[in-house]
C-alpha cells in the first residue's frame, strides 16, 4: 500500500483515501494500528537486552466475539492478529512472528437474541445439515483463499488446533482438519503442515505440574523430539546485524521463512498460552542469534528452565500475559482467562476467581455492548456489516 502501509492493518484505511494521492500532505496522513505493545529492557551474561511484543490486529472482518467468527468469502477470518517478537542487543535486532485467527470455515453460533439464559450459545457450522463432500466444498476456496494469502504473506504455514476433539468443537475441528487436507491435496500444499493439541485434556487442575507437563506435551506435540519445532527452527527468525549496507540500512542477515498459526475457538485464552510457550521456545534461538547466550543457555531458555535467567523468563511470561489481557480485551470485552497460569506457571484461587469475573463480563459485553460496539467497528473500517 501507500508508504509501504501493510493495509490489513491500518484501521483508518477508508477514511485516509481522500488523502492518499495529494502532493505534499503524506507526512499529515496517520495511519492507525489497533494492537499492543510493550518493552523491558535485561541483562543477560552482561550484555543489556531489549525484549517485548508488537501485535497488529487486522481490520478485516474485525468486531466482536460473538458478531464475528471465521472466514468471509475473500478469505479474511475474524481474530486476526500478528504478533512480533523483538528482541534487541548490541545493536543486533532478531524477531520472530506468530499469527492467531478464527477457523477460516463458515460457521457461528446459534441465535441467541433475547435469551439471557443462553451464556455461550452454541457452535453452528453453515451447511452442517449437507454431506461432508457438499460441506468441504462450500468451505475450500474461502479456506484457500486464506491459506494463500498467509503464503505471500510469511512463507510456509505451520497450523496449531487446539480446540476439542469431543463436546461441541468437535465438529468445527473436524471439519477444518478435513477441508484443510483437500486444500493441500488440490493446491500442493506440502509445505504446510497441521498439528493439534487438546489443550484443555493436557493441561487441567491447579497444580503447577499440570502446566509444566503440558508445555512438555505442546512442544512434543508440534514435534521437540525432531517434528514440529525442528520445522519451526527451519522457518528461523529474522537477523539484523550491527554493520550496514552501501545505503546505510542494517545488514539483514537472515530472514523468516514462515509462521506458526495458532488457533482455538475464540483465538484468546488458549491460543495466548500455547503462542507464550512457542515464543519461549524461540527466544533462546533469538537470544543466541544476536549473541547474548550460549548454546546450553539457549536450550535451557527454551525449555523453561527457571534457574536460567529467571528475571528474564518472568520478563517474558509477564509480557505474554499482558499481550493476551489486551487482545482478549479488544475483542472479547474482559482480561483472558487462566492470566494466573501465563504470568505464574501456576493456577491460584485468585486466578480462579478473577476468571469468573471474566466470564460474568464477557456475558454482560455479548448481551448489552457487542451490537453497538460492532457497528461502531463497521463505521470506523468502513466495511458495510453484513
């Protein structure tokens, strides 16, 4: 886009256009990103390291929980956020991105206008009533259409499912493993890869160990012992060094090959945990690229071994957790659920406790306010509701 905009991300795009093509008024053209960000500054080994996040929210099928849910017919789906991870020291720069976004299917909830009794309505695919050939095939160009649009966008996709194989998900999740298939079957999408984890059966209680196990059994599930994170080592990060080129810009030592798309239902409170622990995961690639660790650090960083620069781990967790209350916020009306786990590695009585807050909020948020706030939304990306 204009001025190198990426324009899925600029909010006020619509009202911009006017403006876009006079001489000499670019520097009075704003563009707004809707997001989070945040920064700490470490000392790891006596090197000082900068770290934290950027997250832009795409303007594309953008609105409220229960208003906006999957994908249109462009393939846009509803949730869409890019997170960034930035790591700085001594003047080299290495990132590392993550997408979350809605089911990119057709599907939402049950109509619950007026009943105050329903507090999660339930999940409804479109077509659910045809043959899975008629239901795969109403699904596969706007899936596709998606897919591609990621491709050009980051390269290879790497997807993370965690919703439920039984209950209610059980049938969306389903239904995106199988039209995802196809699309790789019809477009050649051997690069792309799908992996799941049931995150709700791996990680459960209050005991510490609960979670501890179950970022055991997420790295193992997207493959620690040579699959899936040994693919997402092969994506890499993207590598500024501290020299520069004939025109003065730093010298790009490594770029990222692609991204890992997480998702769960509502792209929030699961989603947040399972891309904290990823991220991890990769900070000790990034810390060791920029040359502020060693190997055996590096590992120990990426597992989460918290004798290892425990103020930065708790860095890391703190600014994760702050990311996920934010985007929870924007597009679910209340801080995420289990925030206790991804600040502490631990649930509490009072995590359990301000997650029932939670819940009574975002009750109160589908009933009274996401209407309003979605044609506020509507107004402001000028996008026509639906």
């Amino acid at each position: 886009g204009a001025g190198g905009w990426d324009e899925k991300f600029v909010w006020n795009l619509g009202w911009l256009e006017a403006f876009k093509g006079v001489q000499g008024i670019s520097p009075f053209v704003l563009p707004v990103v809707y997001g989070f960000c945040k920064f700490a500054g470490f000392t790891v080994d006596g090197v000082d390291v900068s770290m934290g996040l950027i997250a832009r929210r795409s303007r594309l099928r953008a609105g409220m929980r229960f208003c906006r849910r999957g994908v249109d017919p462009e393939g846009n789906v509803a949730n869409f956020v890019e997170t960034e991870q930035v790591v700085r020291a001594g003047g080299a720069v290495s990132s590392y991105v993550t997408v979350r976004g809605s089911i990119p299917l057709h599907w939402g909830h049950e109509d619950s206008s007026g009943d105050w009794t329903q507090i999660k309505p339930g999940l409804v695919l479109e077509k659910e009533d045809t043959t899975w050939q008629q239901l795969r095939d109403h699904n596969l160009y706007p899936l596709s259409m998606h897919f591609e649009s990621l491709k050009r966008c980051y390269g290879r996709v790497l997807v993370l499912n965690l919703v439920e194989k039984r209950g209610p998900e059980e049938a969306i999740g389903s239904a995106f493993r199988s039209v995802f298939d196809q699309y790789c079957e019809v477009a050649g999408g051997g690069e792309q890869q799908y992996f799941e984890f049931e995150f709700h059966r791996h990680v459960g209680g209050m005991s510490a160990s609960g979670w501890d196990c179950g970022q055991v059994e997420l790295l193992n599930a997207f493959g620690d012992k040579g699959g899936g994170m040994s693919e997402a080592a092969r994506c890499g990060v993207f590598l500024s060094g501290t020299g520069s080129n004939a025109e003065g810009a730093p010298t790009v030592v490594s770029e990222q090959g692609g991204v890992i798309r997480v998702n769960c239902i509502d792209c929030l409170d699961r989603t947040n945990l399972a891309q904290s622990v990823l991220a991890r995961w990769m900070l000790g690639v990034q810390l060791e690229a920029v040359g502020a660790v060693t190997p055996s650090e590096r590992d120990a960083i990426s597992h989460g071994n918290v004798n290892c620069f425990s103020l930065l781990q708790e860095g890391h967790k703190g600014i994760w957790a702050d990311h996920g209350d934010a985007v929870s916020m924007q597009y679910a009306g209340s801080q995420a659920l289990r925030s206790d786990l991804a600040r502490t590695g631990k649930r509490t009585l009072h995590g359990v406790l301000a997650d029932g807050v939670c819940s009574v909020q975002r009750y109160l948020q589908k009933n009274l306010f996401d209407s309003s706030l979605q044609d506020m939304t509507d107004m402001i990306t000028c996008i026509a509701p639906p």
